[in-house]
C-alpha cells in the first residue's frame, strides 16, 4: 500500500531513519516508545468530533471520569498492534470511572469502520479528519496518547505504542481513578453506552 506524505510524516520525523529502518527491515519507534510518562497538569484543548454513526461528541461529555485518548489510524501498525491491550486495560477498569476515546486521524469513515468491526473495537471512536485536534493536542506521532484527570486536566503522555495492560499502568490509572472522581453526573453518552454494551456481549 503507498503512503501518502502525511501518513510518513507521523510514522517516520527523521527520513534518515526511515531509510535506516527499511534497509534494516525495522519499524522505528519515536518518542518516548513504551513508557507512560507524567506530565505537569495542563487543560487540554477542547474538541467536537464525530463518532462512526455521526454523532457529535466534545471532551467535555466524557466528564468526571479518567480519560485515555489514544490517536491511531488504521494504516499504522504499532496502533493496530496495542489495540488488545487497550481494550484488555477497559476490561480491567470496567465499573470504575474510566473511559477510552480512539480518535483516528485523518482517515475516511468507511476506512475506519472496516478497521474497528476488523479489530473488534470495543470503546467510542472518533473522527479527526482534518488532523486539527493531532495537533492542537501536540502529538508527533502515532500512536499516541494522553490521558485526563477526573477535573479535565492531561496528567500522563505516551508517544509510540505501549502495553496498556501492564501491571503498573493498569495500578497508575486505578489511582488516577480514586484521585476524586465520582460517578458523572450526567447519563454516559449514547457512544459510551454502546461501546460498553458492545464489548460486554462479545
């Protein structure tokens, strides 16, 4: 499959490298790949984004619990390869006020439900086009993550894939959890309720 510059820029920010890595036969990691690193407390930029049924969703409908937003895209395989542990993560803080945004970046509609009914995507997925929210929020490549206290501030980072379903995350978001967050006060978007339903039954 050919990569559009775009798609390059993400997976590969030094062309040295990637040439490096094809004659290599590797797949560079950039960032800081693997770890989950704390970051001074910071309001993230809001966003309004569609989910795959069309549906409007901003940051702030996912309130009052911890917030993993992982931007992905169906082309990029170390994304597609930490898929099952993020969604072994949810099953591990199923009940606790904990949520996963998968916010694909830049790719089509049916694009990205072909990936997520492939992959057996059990949390809500969002739609960043246009790559404005990848870039507000100041990632460099994909994937890439940040993860939102209960009072809506980024305390966590990751760029590159990670084992989401690590001991010590899994304890670190538990935390997080407890660190105030209550039950929202408001019914879980319509996306959140299907999600969950959805990996239940699977």
């Amino acid at each position: 499959m050919v990569r559009s510059p775009f798609e390059y820029r993400f997976c590969f920010p030094d062309m040295a490298v990637l040439l490096a890595c094809l004659l290599l036969g590797l797949h560079p990691q950039t960032g800081a790949s693997g770890e989950l690193l704390e970051t001074p407390a910071a309001t993230p930029s809001e966003f309004s984004l569609q989910d795959l049924s069309g549906q409007i969703h901003s940051l702030g409908d996912f309130g009052g619990r911890v917030i993993l937003i992982n931007f992905w895209a169906s082309w990029c395989r170390p994304c597609i390869a930490e898929m099952p542990a993020i969604q072994r993560l949810a099953g591990a803080l199923q009940g606790r006020p904990f949520v996963v945004l998968a916010i694909n970046v830049g790719e089509s509609r049916r694009r990205v439900q072909a990936a997520t009914r492939r992959l057996g995507i059990g949390f809500p997925v969002l739609l960043d086009k246009d790559n404005a929210v990848f870039e507000s929020w100041r990632a460099s490549v994909l994937p890439a993550a940040r993860v939102i206290d209960c009072r809506g501030k980024i305390r966590y980072r990751a760029e590159g894939p990670i084992e989401w379903d690590r001991a010590e995350i899994i304890a670190t978001l538990q935390a997080l959890a407890a660190e105030g967050c209550g039950r929202p006060s408001t019914r879980p978007p319509a996306a959140v309720q299907q999600a969950t339903k959805g990996a239940i039954n699977q």
